[in-house]
C-alpha cells in the first residue's frame, strides 16, 4: 500500500500526482474465497479487514451490488457517540469510539474523527429522568458523559435556544465530548484500501441473488450477477437489504426496514461547534468541515425500501430546527435524501451466528450504527474468524428476540442516531 | 446618469423606476425588472465572488438559478441577512444591501487566493491523505484551519423575524415551468376546464422567449405572444399563476413541493405579507416543461471573471438591456452561440472573433455571422486566457497544431450546447436514457403521471416545443380527443443546429499544470476529476463525492455532464456505462423557516390542555409538558419552592382532602357483545366475572411479554368498559388494541372509541372526600358499604351526569370523578367551593407522583422502562393465570422471564434520611469495585416525603426481592451512598386507609 503522509503529497505533487494508485485493487471474482462478506458498507468493508489484520484471513471476498459505500454508510449524519444506556451497548459502542481515536492512523487514511462532543437535550421531565439515569450509568461503566444546565448547553453551543418560554425548553442535556462526526465516505474508502491491501477482494456491482447451501444446512456459496461465489463462511452485512438477503438462506431476521432521512444547508463559515441532538423534538444537527449544517430526520411511520421519505418528515424536522437555532431559519436546504434502515424490536444491533452453519449476520443497527463501524468490524471479524462471538457481542444474538433477554435502547431514546 | 453598460434601449426593465442599492458598500443604480446580476453588469461589475478553494476571482457565469458564482450575502440587518443567494435571481429592491462573500479582507484582494498557488499540493482528496500526525492532531489543530478556510456565506447572527405560510392545493394538471412549452401546456390543458396550476421560478413567465428578438409566433412577436398566453390564462377561472415560485421536490404519488417567494422582491412589504409560501400541490397529471441549461466548456483558465455563457449574455443584452462587455471572444460548440454573436453585436459588443470547435461549422446562422463580417475560426479552441480581476485576452489556437493567437478581450463567451433539465423527472423515479443523436440524457421512461415536455426532453426548435407542449397538456387533461390534440404553431425563428461538446476541450498546454474548472463552485478540475479514476474512483458517485464535482450549491447542474465525460474518457467507457448521479430534493435550495411554515413559537406543536387548565393556571400553577399536554405540576403559594409545595399538597391530602385535575388520562370505551373476551385479551386480567359497577386495575402488555400500560377500568354494563391508560400511553394502546382487532379478531363484535376528550376528570382524594361529595350527588350512595373501594356509580353531580369512581391512587380514601368535559370547570369549581371548610387543596403531578411512590404504585415509564414483566414491578397479582390466553402470555412463559435474578421492584431507603437519592442513579453492591462496575440496577422514583418524614425511594434491583434487608450502594460522583433494601410500600402499610 502506497504510503499517504503530507511528505508523499508534497512528492507527488513534482509529478502532477501522476504516481498515486489505484487506491484499492478491482480484480475479477474469484471461484471460491475462505469468507465472503455480502455488503462493502463501512461493516462489511471493516469486517473484511480485520479479518485479514488480526485473523490472517485474508481469502475474502466483499461483495457489492453497487458502489461500495453508497448505502447508509454514505447517507448518514455521522453522529458517534458511546453513551449508551445499558452496560452491553455501552461496551460495544466505546470498543468502537476507543478504536475511531486511532483509525485515520491505523488504515493511513485520514477519516476526520473529530470528537468535537455530542449534546442530548432535555426538554421535559422524563427526558431529565432518563438522561441522568444514563449519565450515572455511564459514569459507573466508564464511559464519559456528564449533565449539563440549559445554561451550560448555551455555552457549549451558542446558537442554541434556550428561552425558557420556547414550547419544548431545554432543561439541560448530556454531553460526551469524546463523541463527535466522522467523514463517512473516508471510513468506506479507508478500509477498502486497507483491506485490498491486505488482499481483500473488493467485487462492485455485484449483486448476491441466492445463497446456496449444502445437504448438511451449511452454505457453501453465493449466486451473484456475476455468477457464483464459493465460500464455506458467508457474513451477511446488508443493513436495509438484511432480510432480503437472509431470505435467501431461509433465515426470517427481527428486522424491520424503514426510509430515515437526512439533509444539509448550504455551506457556511464555521458556526456550530458540537454535535446537538434532541429525540424529543427530532432534531440531529451538527456543521461539516466544507460548512454545510448535517441534518438527521426521522424515519416514515411506514416500512419501505424506497431509499426516500415523506416530505413532511423533514418538514417536522426543520420545524424543529428552527425553534432550536433561530438564527438558522434563513438557512436554506440544498440536499436531502434517505436511507433503509434495518431496526430490530430492542434497537439494539444483531451480530451473531445464526442457525444456519457458515452463515453470520451483523444488522440491525437502525438509524445508529455508523458510530459503531470500527468497533462492528472488528468483534464481528473475530465471530466469523472463531466461529464464536467476542465477549463484546456475546449479547447481540437473533435468539434473544425468542428468548426476551433485550437490550432496550428504545426504551430510553425514540430514535437512537 | 445612467450606469455605463446599460444599453439605451430595449429590454423589460422599467426605465422609469431607477432601484439604488449596495453591493460590497458601494452604491449603484439599476432599474426596476432588474436581478442582481443585470444590475451589476449594467455597472461594469463582473468581479462578484470568490471560489471555495483557491479562492479565485469569479465573474457571472449564468443568467439564471444554475449560476454556480455569483453567490451573494443580500439583508438589510441581520434578521433579514440572507447567505449564498445567487445573484442571477436576486431582484434588486431600492435600499437593498448586498456583499460579496469568501473573501478577506476584500474582494479584489482576497488573502485566501495563495491557495490557488499552492493548487498543486491541493488535489482531489489531499485531505485524506495527510493531517494525521500526531494523533488526534486533526481535530485540534488542521480541522479548524480547514473549516475557517471552507463555506461560503455565514449564517446570519440574528432570528429571522419574517412569516411563513404553507397552503396544500389540488388540481389535475400542473405545470412547471413557463417557457413556450409551459405556456402552451397550461393553455392547452385549461382550455378543457380542468384545474391548472402554472408555476415558474423567474419573476415573469415567458422563459426564453422573454429574450428572443426576431421570433414570430402565429403572427405576433415572441413578447407579444407570451403577453396574450398569460393575459388568457389569467382570465380563466380555472388556472392559478404562480411566478417566482419553484417546484422543488417532486415526492411520491403526483405530491409536488413549491416554494413561492412572495415578498423578497418588494423594497417594502406589507406586513400581511408571507415572505415565502410553501405549496404542497397533489396534481393528477404533472407536465414538466424545465427547460435546458446551457453547458460551459472546459478549457485552461475556463473561470476568470468575463467568462461568461453565450446564451446569458445574450439575455442580459435583450432581455435587461445590459452589455456584458465590449469586445467579446466567441469560443463555442454550438450553433446558438452564433446567434449570441449576432445579438450582442447589434448591442454594441465588439466580436473579436469566434473560436469554433468544430472543424466546419456551417448553418444559416454561421453564414450570417460570417456575412454580418465576424471573423469565424473553425477548428479553433482556447488555449487559456489572462487577467487577474477580469479576463484581459484569450489565447487561440487551432485544435490541430499550428501557432496561437493572444486576442484581447473584456469577455468570453462559451457554449457546449444544452444539457435538457432532468431534476424533477429524476426526482419522480423516472429512468432517464442516453441519446446518441442529441448526445444527452432524456427521461425515458415515467413512474409518476407525468410528461416532459420541450426542451428538458431534447426538443429545440420553437415550433416542435410548443407543440409538443400542447399536446402534453391536452393529453395530461385528459378530455381532448387524441385527434384534436396536434397543433400546429406557425413560427419564424432563426433555425439552429443542435451540437454541442462535452468534457475538455482540447489545448496544447500541459494538462498537468492548467486549470481548467468543472464544478466553478467548488474548485474542481479536469484534473482533478482524471485524478479520481487513476486513483480507482470509477463509479461516477465515487468521483462526485472524491472530488466534489457536482456536491456545491448548484448540485453540478453546469458541471456533471462534463465530468461524465472526462470520467468515461479516462475509463474509456461510454457515458451510459459510466451512469449519471441521482439528482436530489430540492430542485434550488430551499429556506428551512419555508419548511416550519407557521410552526413556531407556540404553535410549534399544538398545546393540549384540560378543561381545568385555566382554572389551575389562575391559581398560579407550574406547568410541566406531558407530550403535548400541559399538566399542573404543583401550586405554589406564596414564594413557596417545589418542594414546599409538594410538602404541604401532600400532607392536605393525607390529613383531609385534595383536588386534582386527572383529565389527561386517556380513556377509551370498549363496547361490544364480545367485549369481556377482548378485554381479557388485551390485558393480563381476567374481566369475565368483573361486575357490572365494578373497577379493576388492568395491565397490558406488548407481545413480548413486558410491561406496556396500566390503568383502571370500570365495566359499565355487560357489554361495556370505560378503560383509562396513562397520559403518554393514550394513543398507542387505542392503536394497539386496533390492531389485534382488525388484524387478529376480526371476528369479535368490539368497538373502540377514544374518549379521552370527552371527559373530565377529577380526582378528589383524602379521608374527607365522602364529605365533600356527598353534598353535591344525586342519586349515588357514596357510604362505604354502598359504594366500596374499585366500584363504579352513574348519576349525577352538581346536576351533570357522571361516571363516579371510587379510586385511589394516592392511597387515601379516594374519588375520580367523570363528567362530560363541557362540564368539567364547574363541576371543578363547585367541588372545590364544598371542600372550602375541609381545606380542600388543589395538588398537581409531582404532589401525585410523591403520593402513590409513598404507596409503592408504580408509574409506567418510570418504574418500567420496556424490559420488565408484570411480577419484576410487584403486579404477578394482576396476572390471571388461569386465563387461556392474553397478549403477552406465551412471551411470560419464557425461561429468561422466570430467572430469580431478574431486576425487580423494590424500596431503598438511605441510612441519612435527609439524603435523597437521584432518580436514575445506579446501584452496586461494591462501590469499590474498579470500572467499569457491574450495576444491580437503578433508582426509578425518589423523593422526600414529609408524610413519611424522610427521604424514599423506589429501586429496580437484580433479584431485589430476595435482597430485601440487605444493604447496597450508590455510587454518586463525591461518593456512594448505602441504601437499605426494604419493601416498596412506605405509608399505611396495611392499606387500610383507602377502605376509609
Ligand atoms: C439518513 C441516515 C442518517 C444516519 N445517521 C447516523 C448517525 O448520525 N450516526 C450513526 O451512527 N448512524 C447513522 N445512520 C445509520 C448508519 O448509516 C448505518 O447504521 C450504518 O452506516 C450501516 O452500515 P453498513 O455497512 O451496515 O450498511 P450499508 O452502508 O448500508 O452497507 C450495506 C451494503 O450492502 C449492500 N447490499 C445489500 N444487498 C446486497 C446484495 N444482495 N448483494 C450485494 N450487496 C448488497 C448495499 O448496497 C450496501 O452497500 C444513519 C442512517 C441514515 C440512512
């Protein structure tokens, strides 16, 4: 793998940067690999390293219907933060947040991590209850999270309404500084160099139409538009598209698949400083490094695989904007788009074997789970690498849907970004 | 007087009506019909703005919303302080204040510009490959510099003080876009009767044909024409007109989004007056007549300010009456660039000379810029041009060898030919295919009810495009038979040839070391762009977001097509192969406060209140938001804080009688013959054998098996239940139980009704509620052998009649009284004039909350939190378990649900009784342990009860039940706190008050 550094910029910059390389190979598929991951999303490209990085697997195959990152991975707001409520999310999102600190350095690809600190506002007095129960209980599993006054929230983000007289007031929020934005498309690109590098192959528009399995239950390959893929370990990492591909093995997935949307304003000179959130009145915004405000909506109240909403779900959005930050109205939207996104009953993500031999999955991480990519990759790596879960998401099995051992993030928040 | 470029004739301006306004602080004039743009052109101003990156000095390009330069700040203060306007579209108001934007300490000398010399270290993508060292450096030391150096405009400092409006409109047939085609569309539709709605985003209708000089359309000139189709539009009674208004988004099922722009066009507004208006138009037919953008060429120094699109200064010459310069290089592609010549030599422009890419350009409007003496180099592309602040010369030489000419000039003219506007035909989900012969994408194929129609479908020439107008608006009405549908428009118009080109032109220079632009706006070149595929960016959406080409404001509408091209040369793949990106709502960017409309302030969310509100509001209650309610938190009297409050409600309530206002609850009648089995159903309780009059407490639960919702549920008569949910939970058990009874039991004879806002409720509760009652209740035996604890009365109150409970949630003897809401005021105001002499005192939620947490009742949503059973919160009582089946009951049987170390309710009470715990505080049995700590649970409910004398609590505790007398720890951050484990019930433990 070439070397990116400032110097090797400044180098190339002497040839007209005729000596930069393909930044991942293209190869033709091969029969049969040792895994194939179905997906180049973030998860499933960082699967895919990891394999080949900590597991010396490196006979792999990632397969991609499309281009790779141009699912959710590409259409998100790119929230991360690890303050979640229960102790198996919070393990499982800081294993993420602790791996997201080193990334740009450990895939030599700078994906901006930026912990520039996410606020969760309070609005009303439930919301107080819960975030504190968060916070106390972060604090206990060692994961940073402290409460902040509505006085302190304006502090920390100036633009923010705090008037006690606005119809939803902030009554404070809960803030993790070491949460914060990444840019996604580096972190799918990132990883797929790396994991080329590595020997990964990386198979674009190829779209896995059935999995074939054996007399014995177990999968022995995937049939593609390209024809089919041998491989004795097949790792499912489809995010909206999940239960249509498990289909194909005969696995009826906990998965619901929903239009969440996002948009984004026209660039501006810095403003927002953090990263501010309020399920209560659905709002997720935070600014870009090229200046635009990143927006997140909500979901449909319809399931769909349209890859777009209803305009009114923005609409409520941007109402709930404009109350927040007044001085935004003006503002005006340049783009807005949506993604499917997989969401189990608990809202908790699945990242497990399944009853099928050979065959794993890792879904369901709704409208949140860009924050945890590193951190998925990496645990879900070790499962396929094993054939057992790492200690991290021993939790995360489809059986605890049958078994009602949840892990409730709904509980606490509507929509968990 | 008048501004130095502005032609002496001509144009729709109004010559009459001088506008002054500012621009960078200095003051210019321009006249009333004028855009920004016109007005600066007018005055000789070119230099409008700054690129993203290389902070370079950029001109107007455009004459309309595609403009990717000429991005303006526009507000006379900063409520009114708008960033990124284009200012092809601003139209000048008198006063208006306007400023140029990315540049310091000025625009002519921009301190940001020595990035453009250090443009070679600053490729496609440099970002990603440095700034890494040392770690965490990014986010401390680079981003910030990145981010001041990036965006365009600022925000504006203060809050838009301007209103919104939104208006939802019908019709069958709604057209976007008034060009010829347009027009002739509506015209054609609305000569049916059907409902037309006709919108444009420019002020006036007309299109292009608000520039046209020569043209004669069934024997009137082209302005003429367009006066008679508007003038009869407006006098149909069917038809609305919708100027400066854009179709931005077109969403599913014919739901089209405009955004009308209603005032910024008005030195004064009334105040009546929305600035904006958002149309959300559900059309039957949709007919898209966008039109066409013009497309730049790529060629070395392609940017400085001067380099303009032929056909835009072709319309700031006819249709403002602008010179856009006065000698002119042509460098062109296309026929129409000639026509462009043409007119701007009649304007006054000197034509240096046409640069003709093709190699034998020939055409009625080629021989007649030849014969009107322009001098034509076939064969020739621009080798560069000079010029810091404004083009100086144009370099030109033949696209085969040969020597190159330095050409003096003050403007350049480019054309590439025309790229049809697919915007909201992509948006609609059509699929769009490439054509060979017009070297475009067109929409193919439509998902919506929708045609395109003109030009945004490659259909150039006058008389086809109105035609092809007419008969889509025939079609789209659906009434005209398919015979009378053809038209024929006599036209006279200057016939054009249709080429074009598309990617880089070619030049002698050294390709690595030029610039030549793409995307204007976000500084991408064709450099940049062959860097993306060398580097194995090769799906087209890759190299967008790799280099940016296509992601600024103008989402690459004078950009994409020849980025594709540069992509498909360098992959050696054709453009289909290659694919377009998806385009995206909206059309032109959009205001967020459009979106909000008049939601704001109090009408952000609709405020539900109860028919006491007023009542408690007078009496100077503190409110608290319970979803969109607004319920009475605690009275407080006389400078009196919460928890002085809540003391002194709380023990009235104890020690004689208090008065609470329990409308929010939600209510539902269940009535049916089958609705004992329904019920039984829903809840985990069994309800066959409950007595007419008689009151149970009912759980529900989801199908997983936990705890959903509570409330208490009088049966009313055999085949009816008044059922009562909590105050959140009100919508989704109703949905919930329609739900099971649509999908699951059809079969059962059970209807459901909200009647939620039908009643009032009000709780009356303390050992002197009898007393208080009785006075006022006819026909009801209130004594406690008539009427014991969980019964139900009808008769009447106060003469109103009402569903009387006899109910605690306090643990006192307790009432709830139901009354058709209408009367709920005064029956309020009556019961709380009787409990004058007994000190009836009015409490709010937190008083209640105190009250039942002294009780051990639990609030779901407090005490549950979506992963607790019946028997983890103490309610294995309320389980009928010889019931055959309910839902939620197999889920129960689950092993995982039976484990003894479930989390499980119980009470906590702190070995200081001044302590009191917060709710949401973790419990540990060993505050030493190291992190991260296993948590046994948490607090759910915590208080200080004078009644009790002490601090409470209520704790979820892994196998608390079995912990009960053993001590725990809260670990707070200056230290844990021990806690003892004792049962959840704190008062009256033998509950025998509320048999009172
Ligand atoms: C609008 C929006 C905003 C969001 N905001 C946030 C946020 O702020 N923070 C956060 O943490 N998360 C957020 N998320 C969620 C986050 O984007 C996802 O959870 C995460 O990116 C999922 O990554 P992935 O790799 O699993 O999925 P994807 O990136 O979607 O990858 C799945 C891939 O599988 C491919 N695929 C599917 N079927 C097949 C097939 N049959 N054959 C081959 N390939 C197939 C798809 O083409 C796709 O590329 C948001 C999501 C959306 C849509």
């Amino acid at each position: 793998m070439q070397k990116f550094s400032g110097l090797s910029l400044f180098a190339k910059a002497f040839s007209s940067h005729k000596g930069w390389e393909p930044q991942w190979r293209s190869p033709e598929p091969k029969a049969a690999y040792d895994v194939v991951i179905v997906g180049a999303g973030g998860h499933g490209l960082a699967t895919a390293y990891y394999l080949a990085k900590e597991h010396g697997i490196t006979n792999v195959a990632v397969i991609e219907k499309g281009w790779l990152g141009g699912g959710n991975t590409g259409r998100n707001t790119t929230i991360i933060r690890s303050n979640y409520l229960f102790e198996e999310s919070a393990a499982l999102y800081d294993h993420a947040v602790k791996l997201w600190e080193g990334l740009s350095r450990d895939l030599n690809y700078n994906v901006m991590y930026s912990p520039r600190g996410v606020l969760m506002l309070a609005h009303n007095v439930h919301d107080v209850q819960s975030f504190k129960r968060h916070v106390h209980a972060n604090r206990i599993a060692g994961v940073d999270n402290e409460w902040l006054s509505a006085e302190e929230c304006k502090a920390f983000c100036p633009p923010l309404n705090i008037a006690p007289g606005m119809r939803y007031p902030v009554l404070g929020g809960a803030l993790q500084r070491r949460g914060g934005t990444a840019r996604h498309d580096a972190v799918a690109w990132g990883y797929a160099r790396a994991a080329s590098a590595r020997g990964v192959d990386i198979i674009q528009n190829c779209e896995v139409t059935a999995i074939r399995r054996g007399p014995d239950g177990a999968v022995q390959g995937v049939e593609t538009s390209r024809g089919f893929i041998g491989a004795p370990k097949i790792g499912v990492v489809a995010a909206g598209n999940t239960s249509v591909v498990m289909a194909m093995a005969g696995v009826r997935m906990p998965l619901e698949s929903y239009p969440l949307q996002a948009l984004v304003s026209e660039p501006i000179k810095p403003v927002f400083p953090c990263v501010v959130m309020s399920n209560t009145i659905h709002a997720y915004i935070s600014q870009s490094d090229k200046g635009e405000l990143v927006i997140g909506a909500g979901t449909d109240a319809y399931t769909s695989y349209t890859q777009r909403g209803g305009l009114h779900i923005a609409t409520h959005t941007l109402d709930a904007i404009c109350e927040l930050f007044p001085q935004f109205r003006r503002m005006r939207m340049l783009r807005n788009w949506g993604g499917i996104v997989d969401v189990t009953p608990d809202r908790s993500p699945i990242l497990a074997k399944t009853p099928v031999a050979g065959l794993y999955v890792n879904c369901g991480w709704g409208t949140g789970g860009f924050k945890a990519t590193p951190g998925s990759g990496n645990v879900f790596a070790h499962t396929i690498a094993r054939d057992e879960p790492h200690p991290i998401n021993a939790p995360f099995t489809i059986e605890r849907f049958r078994d009602g051992v949840l892990i409730d993030e709904a509980a606490a928040a509507a929509v968990a970004h | 007087m008048s501004a130095e470029f502005r032609l002496p004739v001509g144009g729709r301006i109004d010559r009459a009506k001088p506008v002054r306004f500012t621009f960078d602080g200095k003051s210019y004039e321009g006249f009333a019909g004028d855009t920004l743009a016109s007005a600066l052109i007018a005055n000789g101003v070119h230099l409008v703005g700054r690129s993203f990156k290389y902070h370079r000095p950029r001109g107007i390009l455009t004459a309309g919303s595609e403009e990717p330069n000429a991005l303006v700040g526009v507000g006379r203060d900063e409520a009114h302080y708008t960033p990124n306007l284009r200012a092809t579209q601003v139209e000048i108001t008198d006063g208006m204040v306007a400023e140029s934007q990315n540049r310091w300490p000025s625009l002519a000398f921009d301190v940001g510009a020595v990035n453009d010399g250090l443009g070679r270290f600053l490729p496609a993508g440099f970002y990603y490959k440095t700034f890494m060292w040392p770690a965490g450096a990014w986010a401390k030391f680079y981003e910030p510099v990145i981010r001041r150096a990036a965006g365009l405009g600022r925000a504006p400092q203060a809050a838009d003080t301007d209103r919104y409006t939104q208006r939802y409109a019908h019709c069958e047939v709604l057209v976007v876009g008034a060009g010829p085609a347009g027009l002739a569309a509506a015209l054609a539709a609305s000569e049916t009767g059907v409902r037309v709605i006709l919108c444009d985003e420019q002020a006036e209708f007309g299109g292009s044909l608000l520039h046209e000089r020569d043209t004669v359309i069934d024997g009137r000139d082209a302005e003429a024409w367009v006066a008679e189709a508007v003038a009869t539009l407006c006098s149909r009674e069917n038809v609305r007109l919708l100027t400066r208004t854009t179709a931005f988004g077109y969403y599913p099922h014919n739901l089209v989004g405009l955004a009308e722009r209603v005032t910024d066009h008005l030195a004064a507004p009334g105040s009546d007056l929305p600035r904006e208006r958002l149309w959300q138009v559900r059309a039957r037919e949709v007919v898209i007549a966008a039109g066409s953008i013009e497309r730049p060429l790529v060629f070395p120094e392609n940017d400085r300010p001067g380099v303009m699109m032929a056909e835009a200064a072709r319309i700031y010459a006819n249709r403002f009456g602008a010179k856009p310069g006065n000698r002119a290089v042509v460098f062109t592609a296309s026929d129409s660039a000639y026509r462009a010549a043409l007119d701007l030599k009649a304007a006054g422009v000197e034509i240096a000379a046409i640069a003709d890419l093709r190699p034998d350009p020939t055409g009625a409007v080629v021989e007649r810029a030849r014969a009107d003496g322009i001098r034509v180099l076939p064969g020739t592309s621009v080798q560069g041009t000079s010029g810091r602040l404004r083009i100086r010369s144009a370099s030109l030489g033949a696209v085969v060898g040969g020597a190159t000419e330095t050409v003096p000039c003050d403007l350049l003219l480019m054309s590439g030919g025309f790229t049809p506007t697919l915007s909201l035909f992509s948006q609609s989900r059509g699929k769009m295919a490439w054509d060979e012969a017009l070297e475009a994408y067109v929409p193919s194929v439509s998902v919506e009810r929708e045609r395109s129609v003109g030009a945004c479908r490659g259909i150039y020439g006058l008389a086809e495009v109105l035609a092809d107008g007419h008969a889509a608006g025939v079609a789209a009405a659906g009434k005209g038979a398919s015979d009378g549908a053809a038209r024929r428009f006599t036209v006279d118009a200057e016939e054009l040839g249709h080429s074009g080109h598309r990617g880089i032109t070619p030049h002698r220079r050294d390709a690595s070391r030029v610039k030549a632009f793409v995307d204007f706006q976000n500084d991408v070149t064709a450099k940049d762009v062959k860097l993306a595929t060398q580097e194995g960016f090769r799906s087209i959406e890759h190299v967008k977001r790799y280099t940016t080409t296509g992601m600024a404001t103008d989402q690459g509408r004078t950009s994409n097509i020849n980025a594709l091209a540069i992509v498909s040369d360098a992959l050696g793949k054709s453009v289909p192969e290659v694919g377009l990106t998806t385009f995206r709502p909206p059309y032109t960017p959009t205001t967020f406060a459009l979106f909000a409309g008049q939601a704001r302030g109090e009408l952000f969310d609709p405020v539900r209140t109860t028919p006491i509100h007023d009542w408690a509001a007078e009496h100077g209650a503190v409110f608290e938001d319970v979803g969109i309610w607004k319920r009475a938190r605690y009275f407080p009297e006389g400078g009196e804080d919460m928890h002085e409050a809540v003391a002194r409600e709380c023990r009235a309530v104890r020690e004689s009688v208090g008065i609470f206002d329990g409308s929010t609850l939600g209510k539902i009648e269940v009535v049916g013959r089958d609705a004992a089995e329904f019920m039984n159903r829903m809840y985990t309780n069994a309800w066959a054998k409950l007595e007419p009059g008689r009151l149970r407490y009912g759980v529900m639960l989801r199908e997983d098996g936990f705890v959903m919702d509570d409330g208490v549920v009088g049966r009313m008569a055999p085949d009816r239940f008044h059922v009562t949910t909590t105050t959140g939970g009100a919508p989704r058990v109703l949905n919930h139980m329609e739900d099971y009874l649509q999908t699951e039991w059809p079969d059962l004879e059970v209807w459901l009704t909200s009647t939620t806002e039908q009643w009032a409720v009000i709780a009356v509760q303390g050992p002197k509620a009898r007393q208080v009652l009785e006075p006022l209740v006819e026909g009801i035996d209130l004594s406690r052998e008539a009427m014991p604890h969980m019964s139900v009365r009808t008769g009447h109150i106060c003469g109103v009649p009402t569903r009387l409970f006899r109910v605690s949630f306090t643990g006192e003897l307790g009432f709830e009284v139901n009354v058709p809401a209408n009367y709920g005021r005064a029956v309020w105001d009556a019961i709380f004039a009787a409990g004058q002499p007994h000190g009836i005192t009015p409490y709010g939620t937190e008083t209640m909350h105190v009250l039942r947490a002294e009780k051990g009742y639990i609030i779901v949503g407090q005490e549950t939190d979506g992963t607790n059973t019946p028997d983890d919160v103490g309610l294995g009582w309320a389980v009928g378990k010889a019931k055959r089946d309910f839902v939620g009951k197999r889920s129960l049987a689950r092993p995982q649900m039976q484990r003894p170390d479930r989390k499980q309710m119980v009470g906590l009470l702190t070995s200081d009784p001044a302590t009191v715990l917060e709710e949401g505080a973790q419990i540990v049995a060993d505050p030493n342990a190291p992190l991260p700590m296993k948590a046994l649970g948490h607090v759910t409910s915590s208080y200080a009860s004078s009644v009790v004398g002490r601090s409470i609590a209520i704790g979820m505790v892994a196998g608390g039940r079995g912990r009960i007398g053993e001590t725990l720890h809260v670990p707070m951050p200056g230290g844990a706190i021990a806690v003892d484990v004792v049962e959840p019930v704190f008062f009256d433990k033998e509950g025998e008050r509320i048999h009172g």
